[in-house]
C-alpha cells in the first residue's frame, strides 16, 4: 500500500530502498524455504512466531520508505540481527536430528560464506545508519542514494548466494 499509494513522489533513493526491501524477503523466505525442506527436526515455538517476526520487520520496512533512510537502515539492522542469529540456531536445532549431519556438511561452507556476508551487511548498515544519523541535515540526495545503492549491493550478493545455497541443497536432495 505505501508503494501503490505514494511511487509517483518516490525519489530515486526510495526506489532503491524498495527494491532493496523486496529482496530482503525474498531472502528471508527463500532461507526459510530451503532450511525447512532440506532438514528435518521437530518445531518448537520460535519456529512458529519466526516467520511472523520476519513478517514485522517486512511491514517496517515498507513503512520506513516514506519515513527516511535512517528509519529504513534500521528496519535493514534488524533483518541482519534476525539473519546472524537464525544461523546458530538453526544450526542448534539440525544438530539435535542425526540424519541432518550429512546435509549440514555439505552446505557447512556455503552457510559460512552466507553467515560472513550478513554480518559483512550488518556492519555496513551500523556505519551507514550512524552517518545518517550524524550528518542527517547535510545529507545530499546523491549521498543517500549512494548509502541505499550500498546495501541494495550487500542485498544483490545476499540473494546470490540465496541462490547457490538453494540449489546446493537440491543437488543435495537430488544425490540422496
């Protein structure tokens, strides 16, 4: 409703940060997806309130768009906290299933490569989030844009790596 209702007064900046927002969750989901099908273990309640967390911090960041990019950089801080800390857990939770050993050693370094580019991510929003905080009112226009271009690049190469992730898993199912 925030894009359909106000895209004809969205800057370049805003666009960026929707397209940046969609592929967050399409990221969050895609994760989701992959880990519930490829392991197996019996859910427990933060496996159920997850997604509706996941879902909050989607509605932020839609919202955040016509707030401005700090708001929006810390909608994209939480997603990267979400992200770190679902990787341990996750871990946890398959490790308590034997027959999930072999798909967690498969995918160990993949899953290494992702955890790094998160945190990568989250380090790069701290910075941008307390730059924009600092120089909000000599913030240009290019310079925001530049801030949102920067993390829909760490959003670009989260999705590839999605996507490798994704299909290693496949190829994984597929050799069993």
């Amino acid at each position: 409703v925030v894009v359909a209702d106000h895209y004809g007064s969205f800057a370049p900046t805003q666009w960026i940060m929707v397209v940046s927002s969609f592929g967050l969750m399409i990221v969050i989901w895609s994760h989701t997806v992959a880990e519930s099908l490829a392991l197996s273990w019996i859910p427990n309640f933060p496996d159920i309130v997850a997604p509706f967390v996941a879902g909050v911090m989607e509605l932020y960041l839609n919202h955040a768009l016509q707030v401005g990019l700090s708001a929006w950089l810390a909608g994209v801080i939480g997603v990267c906290l979400f992200l770190v800390a679902a990787y341990p857990i996750i871990e946890g939770l398959a490790a308590t299933a034997p027959e999930n050993d072999a798909m967690m050693a498969h995918l160990r370094p993949q899953r290494r490569f992702g955890l790094r580019l998160v945190i990568a991510s989250f380090v790069l929003n701290v910075a941008l989030f307390i730059g924009s905080l600092v120089f909000q009112s000599n913030l240009s226009a290019m310079t925001s844009t530049l801030a949102a271009f920067l993390t829909f690049a760490f959003v670009v190469a989260t999705l590839t790596h999605e996507a490798r992730y994704f299909g290693l898993v496949n190829l994984y199912a597929r050799q069993s």
